[in-house]
C-alpha cells in the first residue's frame, strides 16, 4: 500500500482530517475509526489498524461542495447516475485522496466507498466500517442501549449492519426520498442472517 505503512497513514490522517471537517464531524469519525478497530479485532480481520485508517479517513470529503465531488468524478470518470447525494462523499472521498495525498488501496477504497449505501457483495471490512459508522454515529451517542449495541455488534456483526439500514431506510422513508436497492439487499441481508443465527 504505497510507500507508507498503515502507522504512517494514521499518524498523517490524523493531523490532515480535522482539516477537512468541522469538529463535531471529528469526533464522529475518531468514534468510527475506535469502533471499526474494535469490531475488526472481534471479528478477526487480520488487519484492525486498517480498519481503524479506513475509520480516520471515511468521512473527509463528507462536508465539502458538490461541485468538489463533481468535479472529482469527472476526472477519475465515474459514472454517478442512481448515487443520492448523501453517498457523494463515500464515492468522492477515495478520490481526494488518491488526488491529494496518493493513498491507493482497493480495500480502502471499497470500505470507505460502501459504508453509506451498503453493498450487494460487501468484504470484511465494508461490513465493519458500516456498522462502525452506525455505532458512532450522533444518534447513537444519545441512545442509553449503545453499549448493548456494540456489544451485540461484537457478537453478531450482522446486528448493526441491520440497525444501520434499518435506521437508514427509515429516516428515509419519513422524507419520502429515495431509498437505494444496495441499501434495501443490505437490510433483507443482515436480517436473514440475524434470523438464522437466533
Ligand atoms: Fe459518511
Ligand atoms: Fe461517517
């Protein structure tokens, strides 16, 4: 993964992300990136501080101007048509920073490019990111049942890949906006698992 190590990464992300973002976005994202090292260690992804630099870097474009995202697709030739606005920044920010700072990794990119949406085929650790992003989410932070939460994502990743999706499709539905069918497989996904392992 280029010339730096994942230490490296982090250390620099670490310094570079409070740039791009306001501070309580911040925080949310230092929350994920603890989370999704958590989960990556419970759930044995050989990698967890992978996880924890896929965590720092998610959400770096999340607050920037559609014309940065836009003008990032048209470069790198992406193809947008069907993407809600909210998943911009999942789709733009591996862009940023192969563009800014020559972080190329394809697990990188897939965890941080699935971790709005879902995805119909998702690895490790898409799941952990998406669940992480839940979990450290500010709506969570006010919830008395977040540790049960972690907890029962610990156990069964499926259950906040659920409550994601869950929460996602419903927040949706009550502004009568479009739901995404990755978003839907993902939701159908993770309760059919939940089911079978109850
Ligand atoms: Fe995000
Ligand atoms: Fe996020």
């Amino acid at each position: 993964m280029n010339e730096k190590t994942i230490e490296e990464w982090i250390s620099f992300f670490e310094v570079e992300v409070p740039n791009h973002v306001t501070e309580s976005r911040w925080k949310h994202i230092q929350r994920v990136a603890k989370l999704a090292e958590s989960l990556a260690i419970a759930h044995k992804y050989p990698e967890p501080k992978k996880a924890y630099l896929v965590g720092l870097c998610h959400d770096t474009t999340k607050q920037k101007k559609a014309e940065v995202h836009e003008s990032l697709f048209s470069e790198f030739g992406l193809e947008m048509e069907g993407i809600p606005f909210q998943a911009y920044h999942a789709y733009s920010a591996p862009l940023f920073l192969q563009k800014e700072y020559g972080l190329v990794d394809p697990e990188i990119r897939s965890a941080i490019q699935n971790h709005t949406l879902g995805s119909p085929k998702p690895s490790l650790l898409d799941q952990i990111v998406y669940a992480a992003d839940f979990l450290g989410s500010d709506y969570c932070q006010k919830q008395i049942e977040l540790e049960n939460w972690i907890q029962n994502t610990k156990e069964n990743l499926s259950f906040g890949i659920f409550m994601k999706a869950f929460q996602t499709i419903s927040f949706l539905m009550e502004k009568k906006e479009v739901i995404h069918p990755h978003t839907f497989f993902t939701y159908n996904h993770a309760l059919q698992s939940l089911k079978e392992t109850k």
